[in-house]
C-alpha cells in the first residue's frame, strides 16, 4: 500500500504541474489547448478489486479506451469526490488522512490568429511569331505583397498560362432564293347536265366534270353536299332517299371528290399524288361469324339488327389490323342512344401504344330509335394532309362509356354503325 501512496503522490506532482497526463502531446503555439484526463474508480464485483483509471474517451465507465492506473484489493484507500476532483484517504481503524487530490485539467490557452493572406494580381502580355503577328496572351499571376491590388515590384510570381488567339471560321455560303409559289383559282359551271370544275395554277389547268343525273331513283333529284376542311372541299353527290335535306347513313352516294386548297408555297419537292385506300363497315346482314372471321374484338359490344351495339355502360370496339401501317386521313360513322356518352376513338401503333385521334360527347336523346336516321349524330374526323397527325397506325379503336347518371330502366343502348376509314398507302411506287 505505501508503494501506491509513493506512486500516487509522484503521479499528482505531476498532474498538478503540468495539468495533463505525463505522455500528452506538446502543445505548440496557435493550438487550443486540450483537457486533462479525469480519475475514476471502477469496482470489479468479480475480481472483488477497484480499478483507478484515466478517463481517455469521454465514455461514461471503464471500457477499452481508458488507462489504468492502479489495481487497489483492499479497503484501506478511500476516494471521495470533491467537485471536480477526487480526494483520496488512507484509512486506519477509525481515522482518515487525506493523501492528496486529483482534479481535472484545466483548458489550454487559445492560439493566436495567423497573419492575413495575400491577393492575387494579374499580368497580361502578348506574344508574336517572326513576322510580328499576334499569336495570343501570357498571363502570369502574382502574389500582391503590398496589397495595393496592382502589380508592381516585390509582388511575388506563381504561376503562368497561355492564351491562345482563335482560328477565324470560315464564311458561309449564300442560300439561294426561293422560288415564289403559284396561287391558284377554282370555278364550277355547269355544261350539258354535267357540273365542270376547273383548277387553275399558273399556266397549268385542271379539269374535273361531275354528272348531274336529270332524274332522281324513285323520283328524287340528286343532292350535294359540300365540306370544307382544312385542306380542301369534299364535294358529295347523293340521292337524298329519306327526304331529310342532309347526307346520312339512309342516302345513297353517287360520287365523292376533294378539291384541295391551293396556297402559295416556299421552295419544295414536286408534288407526288396521294394514294388512299377505303375501309367500309356496313354491318347490315353481318353475323356473330363475320366478326370472328374478320379479326374484330368486341368487349361489352354485340351485334343487334345490323349494328354494333353496347348495352353496358361502357365497351369498346377494336378493329382489324390494317394490311400494312397506314396514316389515318379520315374517320366517320354514325351512333346514338337515348343515354350521354363520352366516345374516344384511338390509333394503335405497331409498339402497342395508344393515341386519341378525338374525343366526342353524345348528350342523349330520348326519342333515339335503331334505324331512324335523324335521331343519329354523324362522328367526323379529317386529318390535316400538310401534316398528317396519326401516321403509321396498325389499328383503330372505339371505346364508349356513359357520361353522368342514367335513369333508363330497361338498360343501355348505344349504337354505332356504317364506319368509313379513309387511309394514306404508303411506299407506293
């Protein structure tokens, strides 16, 4: 026990003076100094032993980071905390004798701050080949020793970079000017029963002759039906056989022409004709075998009296796969119901993926009947043949769905019927 009271003593001399443990780092200038180590007593309840230790790590107990200082087995030391030292007795019977104190270290004195640094200043100075002409720049930056953010003598060199000049581009050539377009004008007349149109651009005149029959089937004179879409007037003739005044599905058609639009145009490629093919579906006298044998999918639709019908509140109609990806010019077809719907009709393209080519909303009439045209509404779709929108398509789609509340009891009836696509063939030579 008296070795440890000689070790003790010597190990507080030496704390008390230097305030940090004996093997500490030196604290050199413009460092914060660090905290001394604290004394704590851990008892091994195994060992039946106190451990003295230096606290190193900050974690509370004896663990792997901390050193120990003395393995004490008997009862004749005693330590007694005092604020943030340690007062340690040497017991003996009755009385206590204070052998010393061990307290934490005090902190280090702050380092002072190290001195300003210096800016930079710039030099620039141009270099040139034999015959005098400039090649680029030097630029030398320097340490600004005085401060005074110009360079001049006693700045300090550092470093040094070459700027190049660049090689002029070369000059483009004039574009050629373009060629003025050609207006156009169109003219009807009428000569020996026939209607005769005339397409006139510039010096070169087209001829298109319409016969006009003088009798009508079962009396009725022919009719025409004129309209105007962005590229051009669709000009019908038909016998108007329900004696409605308007073209619909209980007509008969005699012939169909499209008179484009002329414009004035910009420089282009000569003009190539546009080869379309025409899909018709007339589902009058059509079977449940037409549809399985004709590559039509029918999800919530059937087929009643001659039409395509949904008495589900939603469905869709999916048509057969064209022959090849062909671009979509027009889609018509006539429907009704004594419910609203909400009609989309799709493209389908080879990947798989949808777009809408338009979307149209049946309010509903409730004097609709299957087969009397005039509570029909006519769907119509015309593409834009300066910029075909749905092009390369594989396949089209109808999808239906009723819009709002419906209170009909007996159920839903749409129908959609007689469905006319226009397509553009391509790679047609």
């Amino acid at each position: 026990m008296k070795k440890f009271i000689n070790f003790l003593t010597i190990l507080l001399s030496a704390f008390f003076i230097f305030g940090c443990e004996i093997n500490d780092e030196f604290i050199i200038e413009e460092k914060d100094g660090r905290d001394g180590y604290s004394v704590s007593i851990f008892y091994d309840a195994t060992a039946n032993m106190k451990l003295y230790y230096w606290e190193r790590d900050n974690t509370p107990g004896f663990t792997s980071g901390d050193t120990i200082i003395y393995r004490e087995n008997n009862q004749n030391l005693k330590i007694v905390q005092n604020g943030g030292c340690f007062d340690l007795f040497l017991v003996s019977g009755n009385t206590e004798t204070l052998v010393g104190s061990v307290c934490n270290g005090a902190n280090g004195t702050n380092g002072t701050n190290g001195a300003d640094g210096h800016g930079v200043v710039i030099g620039s100075v141009t270099y040139a080949d034999q015959d005098g002409n400039i090649l680029g720049n030097i630029v030398s930056f320097y340490s600004d020793e005085d401060d005074n953010g110009t360079l001049t003598t006693g700045d300090i060199f550092k470093n040094a970079i070459t700027v190049s000049n660049g090689t002029n581009g070369t000059n483009g050539t004039n574009g050629t000017n373009g060629i003025n377009g050609t207006s156009s004008s169109i003219s009807c007349v009428t000569i020996n029963g026939n209607i005769v149109i005339t397409i006139t651009t510039g010096d070169i005149v087209t001829t298109t002759t319409v016969p006009i029959p003088t009798n009508g089937v079962n009396g009725l004179n022919s009719s025409l039906k004129a309209t105007t879409t962005c590229f051009g007037i669709i000009y019908i003739w038909y016998f108007d056989l329900d004696s409605d005044g308007v073209f619909d599905s209980g007509d008969k058609k005699l012939s169909e022409d499209l008179i484009p639009f002329a414009k004035d145009g910009e420089d282009g490629d000569d003009a190539k004709a546009i080869v379309t093919m025409t899909l018709e579906y007339d589902f009058q006298g059509a079977g449940t075998s037409y549809f399985n044998s004709t590559g039509f999918v029918l999800n919530n639709f059937c087929l009643q009296d001659g039409a395509l019908y949904c008495p589900y509140s939603t469905g869709y109609v999916l048509f057969p796969e064209f022959v090849n990806n062909l671009d979509v010019l027009s889609i018509i077809f006539n429907y009704g119901s004594k419910n609203p719907y909400d009609i989309d009709v799709y493209a389908i393209y080879p990947d798989g993926s949808e777009a809408v080519i338009k979307t149209v909303h049946l309010n509903g009439d409730p004097n609709f009947q299957k087969g009397v045209w005039n509570t029909y509404s006519q769907f119509e779709y015309y593409a834009d043949l300066d910029n075909i929108q749905f092009k390369n398509v594989k396949q089209i789609k109808l999808k239906a769905k009723v819009s709002g509340v419906t209170t009909k009891c007996s159920g839903l009836d749409l129908h959609i019927d007689q469905v006319t696509f226009l397509l553009k063939v391509n790679n047609v030579n």
